[in-house]
C-alpha cells in the first residue's frame, strides 16, 4: 500500500510538474537558416504575417507561420528592408534605408512592387515607420535620419501612394533641430508611434547616439531628455511602445555595442499629451540587457527582444523576466488578433508561447 501511495503521490507531482511547465512562457522558432536579418515586421492576424531584411527579402506566411513565401524584390536584392507595413494579403509597402532611400508597395501579394517615394539626397536614411487607419484609408509617417541636424519627417494621408516631406520654415517651428551626431536607429521599425488614444496625427518618436531624446508632433512642443544610456554612437533609445491606456508608454533601448548591459535600458513615462508634460520612473527589474523593440500585450503585459534575448513584464515594464537568449530583432502582435511573432538575423522567426 506504501508503495501504491508513492507511486501515485509521484505521479501527482510528475503531473503537476508537466502542468506547470507548460504553463511558461518560451519562445517557439518557426523558421531560421535564410541568409537575411529581419528586422521588419507587420503581423496583420493571427495567421497573416509578413516580414522584410536584407539581401532585399520579404516573406510572408498566411498560416500562423507555419510554411513561408519568400521573393527577393526584383532590381533590389542588395537593399536592406528595414521595415514594413502591411495591411492585408495583398497590401504592403517596404521601406529600405540608405541611398537611394525608397519606398516600394504592393497591391499583388508581393508579386510586383512600384517605387511610392524615392530619395538620392546624400546623407539619406529612413529609419522606421508607421501606419495608423482612418476613415477609409491609411495615414503613415517616416522618420529618418536628421540632414543638416534638421528632422527628416514623411507623412501620407492615402495608404503610402504619395509622401510629402515636413519642412522647417522659421526658426519658430515645434521641432528643434538636432544635436551633432544624435539620429534614430533603423532597428525594428518602432521608434515611431502613432498614439491610438483618439487623438488625431499624434505621433511619438525617440532618438539615440549622442544624445537620446522624446519627440512628439502636434500637441507637445516639447522635447525631453530620456534617461537612457546614451552618448555614444550605439547607445540610446531603440523603440517606444505607447500603452492601450492613454498618458503611458515604454522607451526601451540601451548600448548594443556591449548588449548584455543591464542598466540604462528601459524608462517608464506618464505623460499630458495635451500640455506636453513628461515625466520618467526606471523598473525596478531592467530587461536583460540591450532592447532594440518592445511592445504592449495589453495594458499591463509587455514583451522586448534584443541581440541578448526576450524579457516579459506583467506589470506595466516595473519588472522584466528573461525568457529566452535567443536574439531577436522584433516583435510584433497581431493587429486583429493575440498572436505574438518575433523575428531576427539568420532569418529566425517565432512565435510567443503564453
């Protein structure tokens, strides 16, 4: 009978053990080996995913990134396709960075791809963008790297047909000029963000190397110092995410020249939008290290991947737990849905297991 007891107290905690262990999160590899780092991400459902990099890829699954499509984009297989912005199955647009900088859509699925803006200028860099939907269309916005210490600024109202370039007109203008040597890193495509808190053409975007500051257009006409390492030309704020619930968001970012730092790599904000008022709090447990993107899952859970793994938080970005030293590059959730997909170099990409 002693026995029997044991055996089935053993079985008990066998069970329990297995229960438990499925119950945490990990990070599942979906596909990995392609010679590309990826580092454009645009999760439109839970089973629609397309993903652009290097060597000119893009790819796109249509089954929760089961099986995969990839096309190098004609005319372009040495361009780096930093991010990118799909709207359906049929519908993107790619961005790639240096000169020329172009972006290219698509209307076929990826079948065919036409030039939507071009840019020769010397110095030229497009560094992220988003998209946000209204009314019946699409309104964008790009940031690149500043020329001449001024804001390089796209803006589209017609779902990335035609762009106009910002310009500074006087000395009055709400946009400062830039410090020597301070721009945006090309990253993940998420140091810009459009605010969904019903307020309209508000965008946030945060900027690194000498100096790491908060920009916001429109309402705030102030720009903050974020406190995050900075300094250096690989140092500084890497991606913003703005939570479901209005006023707050999470700057990560950090030195990825030495990424497994741990200090200086992610700030908590509250803001008024309105007034332009910010102001900072550090978690009390940082990401592991260098942060190139992070991301809410709702208002209170938060995900962020970087060359030295993948953190979770549940409690608004106070505390981080790693649960992968995978690297990755972005992460994305699905725009219509709750599926989590992260992608990297190698042409790694995965799927959040919660």
């Amino acid at each position: 009978m002693n026995r029997l007891i044991k055996i089935f107290s053993f079985l008990i905690l066998y069970f329990c053990s297995a229960v438990a262990s499925g119950q945490q999160p990990s990070v599942q590899v979906l596909e990995q080996g392609r010679a590309t780092s990826i580092r454009g991400m645009s999760v439109v459902t839970d089973q629609l995913i397309w993903v652009s990099g290097s060597a000119g890829s893009v790819g796109k699954s249509t089954d929760g990134g089961r099986t995969w499509n990839w096309i190098t984009v004609p005319n372009h297989a040495n361009r780096d396709f930093r991010d990118i912005e799909a709207f359906d199955e049929n519908t993107a647009l790619i961005m790639a960075v240096g000169e020329p900088a172009v972006i290219l859509k698509t209307k076929d699925g990826g079948r065919h791809w036409y030039t939507v803006y071009e840019d020769d200028t010397k110095g030229v860099f497009l560094d992220a963008m988003d998209f946000i939907q209204s009314d019946s269309s699409y309104t964008g916005a790009v940031v690149g790297d500043p020329i001449n210490q001024q804001l390089y600024y796209l803006v589209t109202d017609d779902a990335g047909e035609t762009w106009i370039k910002t310009k500074r007109e006087n000395e009055e203008e709400e946009i400062p000029y830039f410090r020597e040597q301070e721009g945006f890193f090309a990253a993940s495509g998420t140091n810009i963000q459009f605010a969904r808190w019903g307020v309209d053409g508000l965008v946030f975007f945060v900027s690194g190397g000498s100096h790491s500051r908060l920009f916001c257009t429109y309402y705030c006409q102030r720009v903050v110092t974020i406190p995050l390492l900075q300094g250096s030309s690989s140092a500084g704020a890497n991606s913003i995410a703005l939570s479901p619930e209005r006023g707050k968001a999470v700057i990560v970012g950090g030195d990825y020249a030495k990424d497994s730092i741990s200090t200086g790599n992610c700030v908590l904000v509250a803001m008024d939008d309105q007034k332009g008022q910010f102001s900072f709090s550090n978690s009390q447990t940082n990401p592991h290290g260098y942060r190139s993107c992070v991301i809410y899952l709702n208002a209170h859970q938060l995900v962020a991947c970087g060359t030295s793994g993948v953190d979770l938080s549940a409690d608004g970005g106070n505390n981080w737990q790693l649960i992968s030293s995978e690297s990755y590059h972005v992460v994305q959730k699905a725009k219509k849905g709750n599926a989590v997909f992260l992608a990297g170099s190698k042409g790694r990409i995965a799927r959040l297991i919660l």
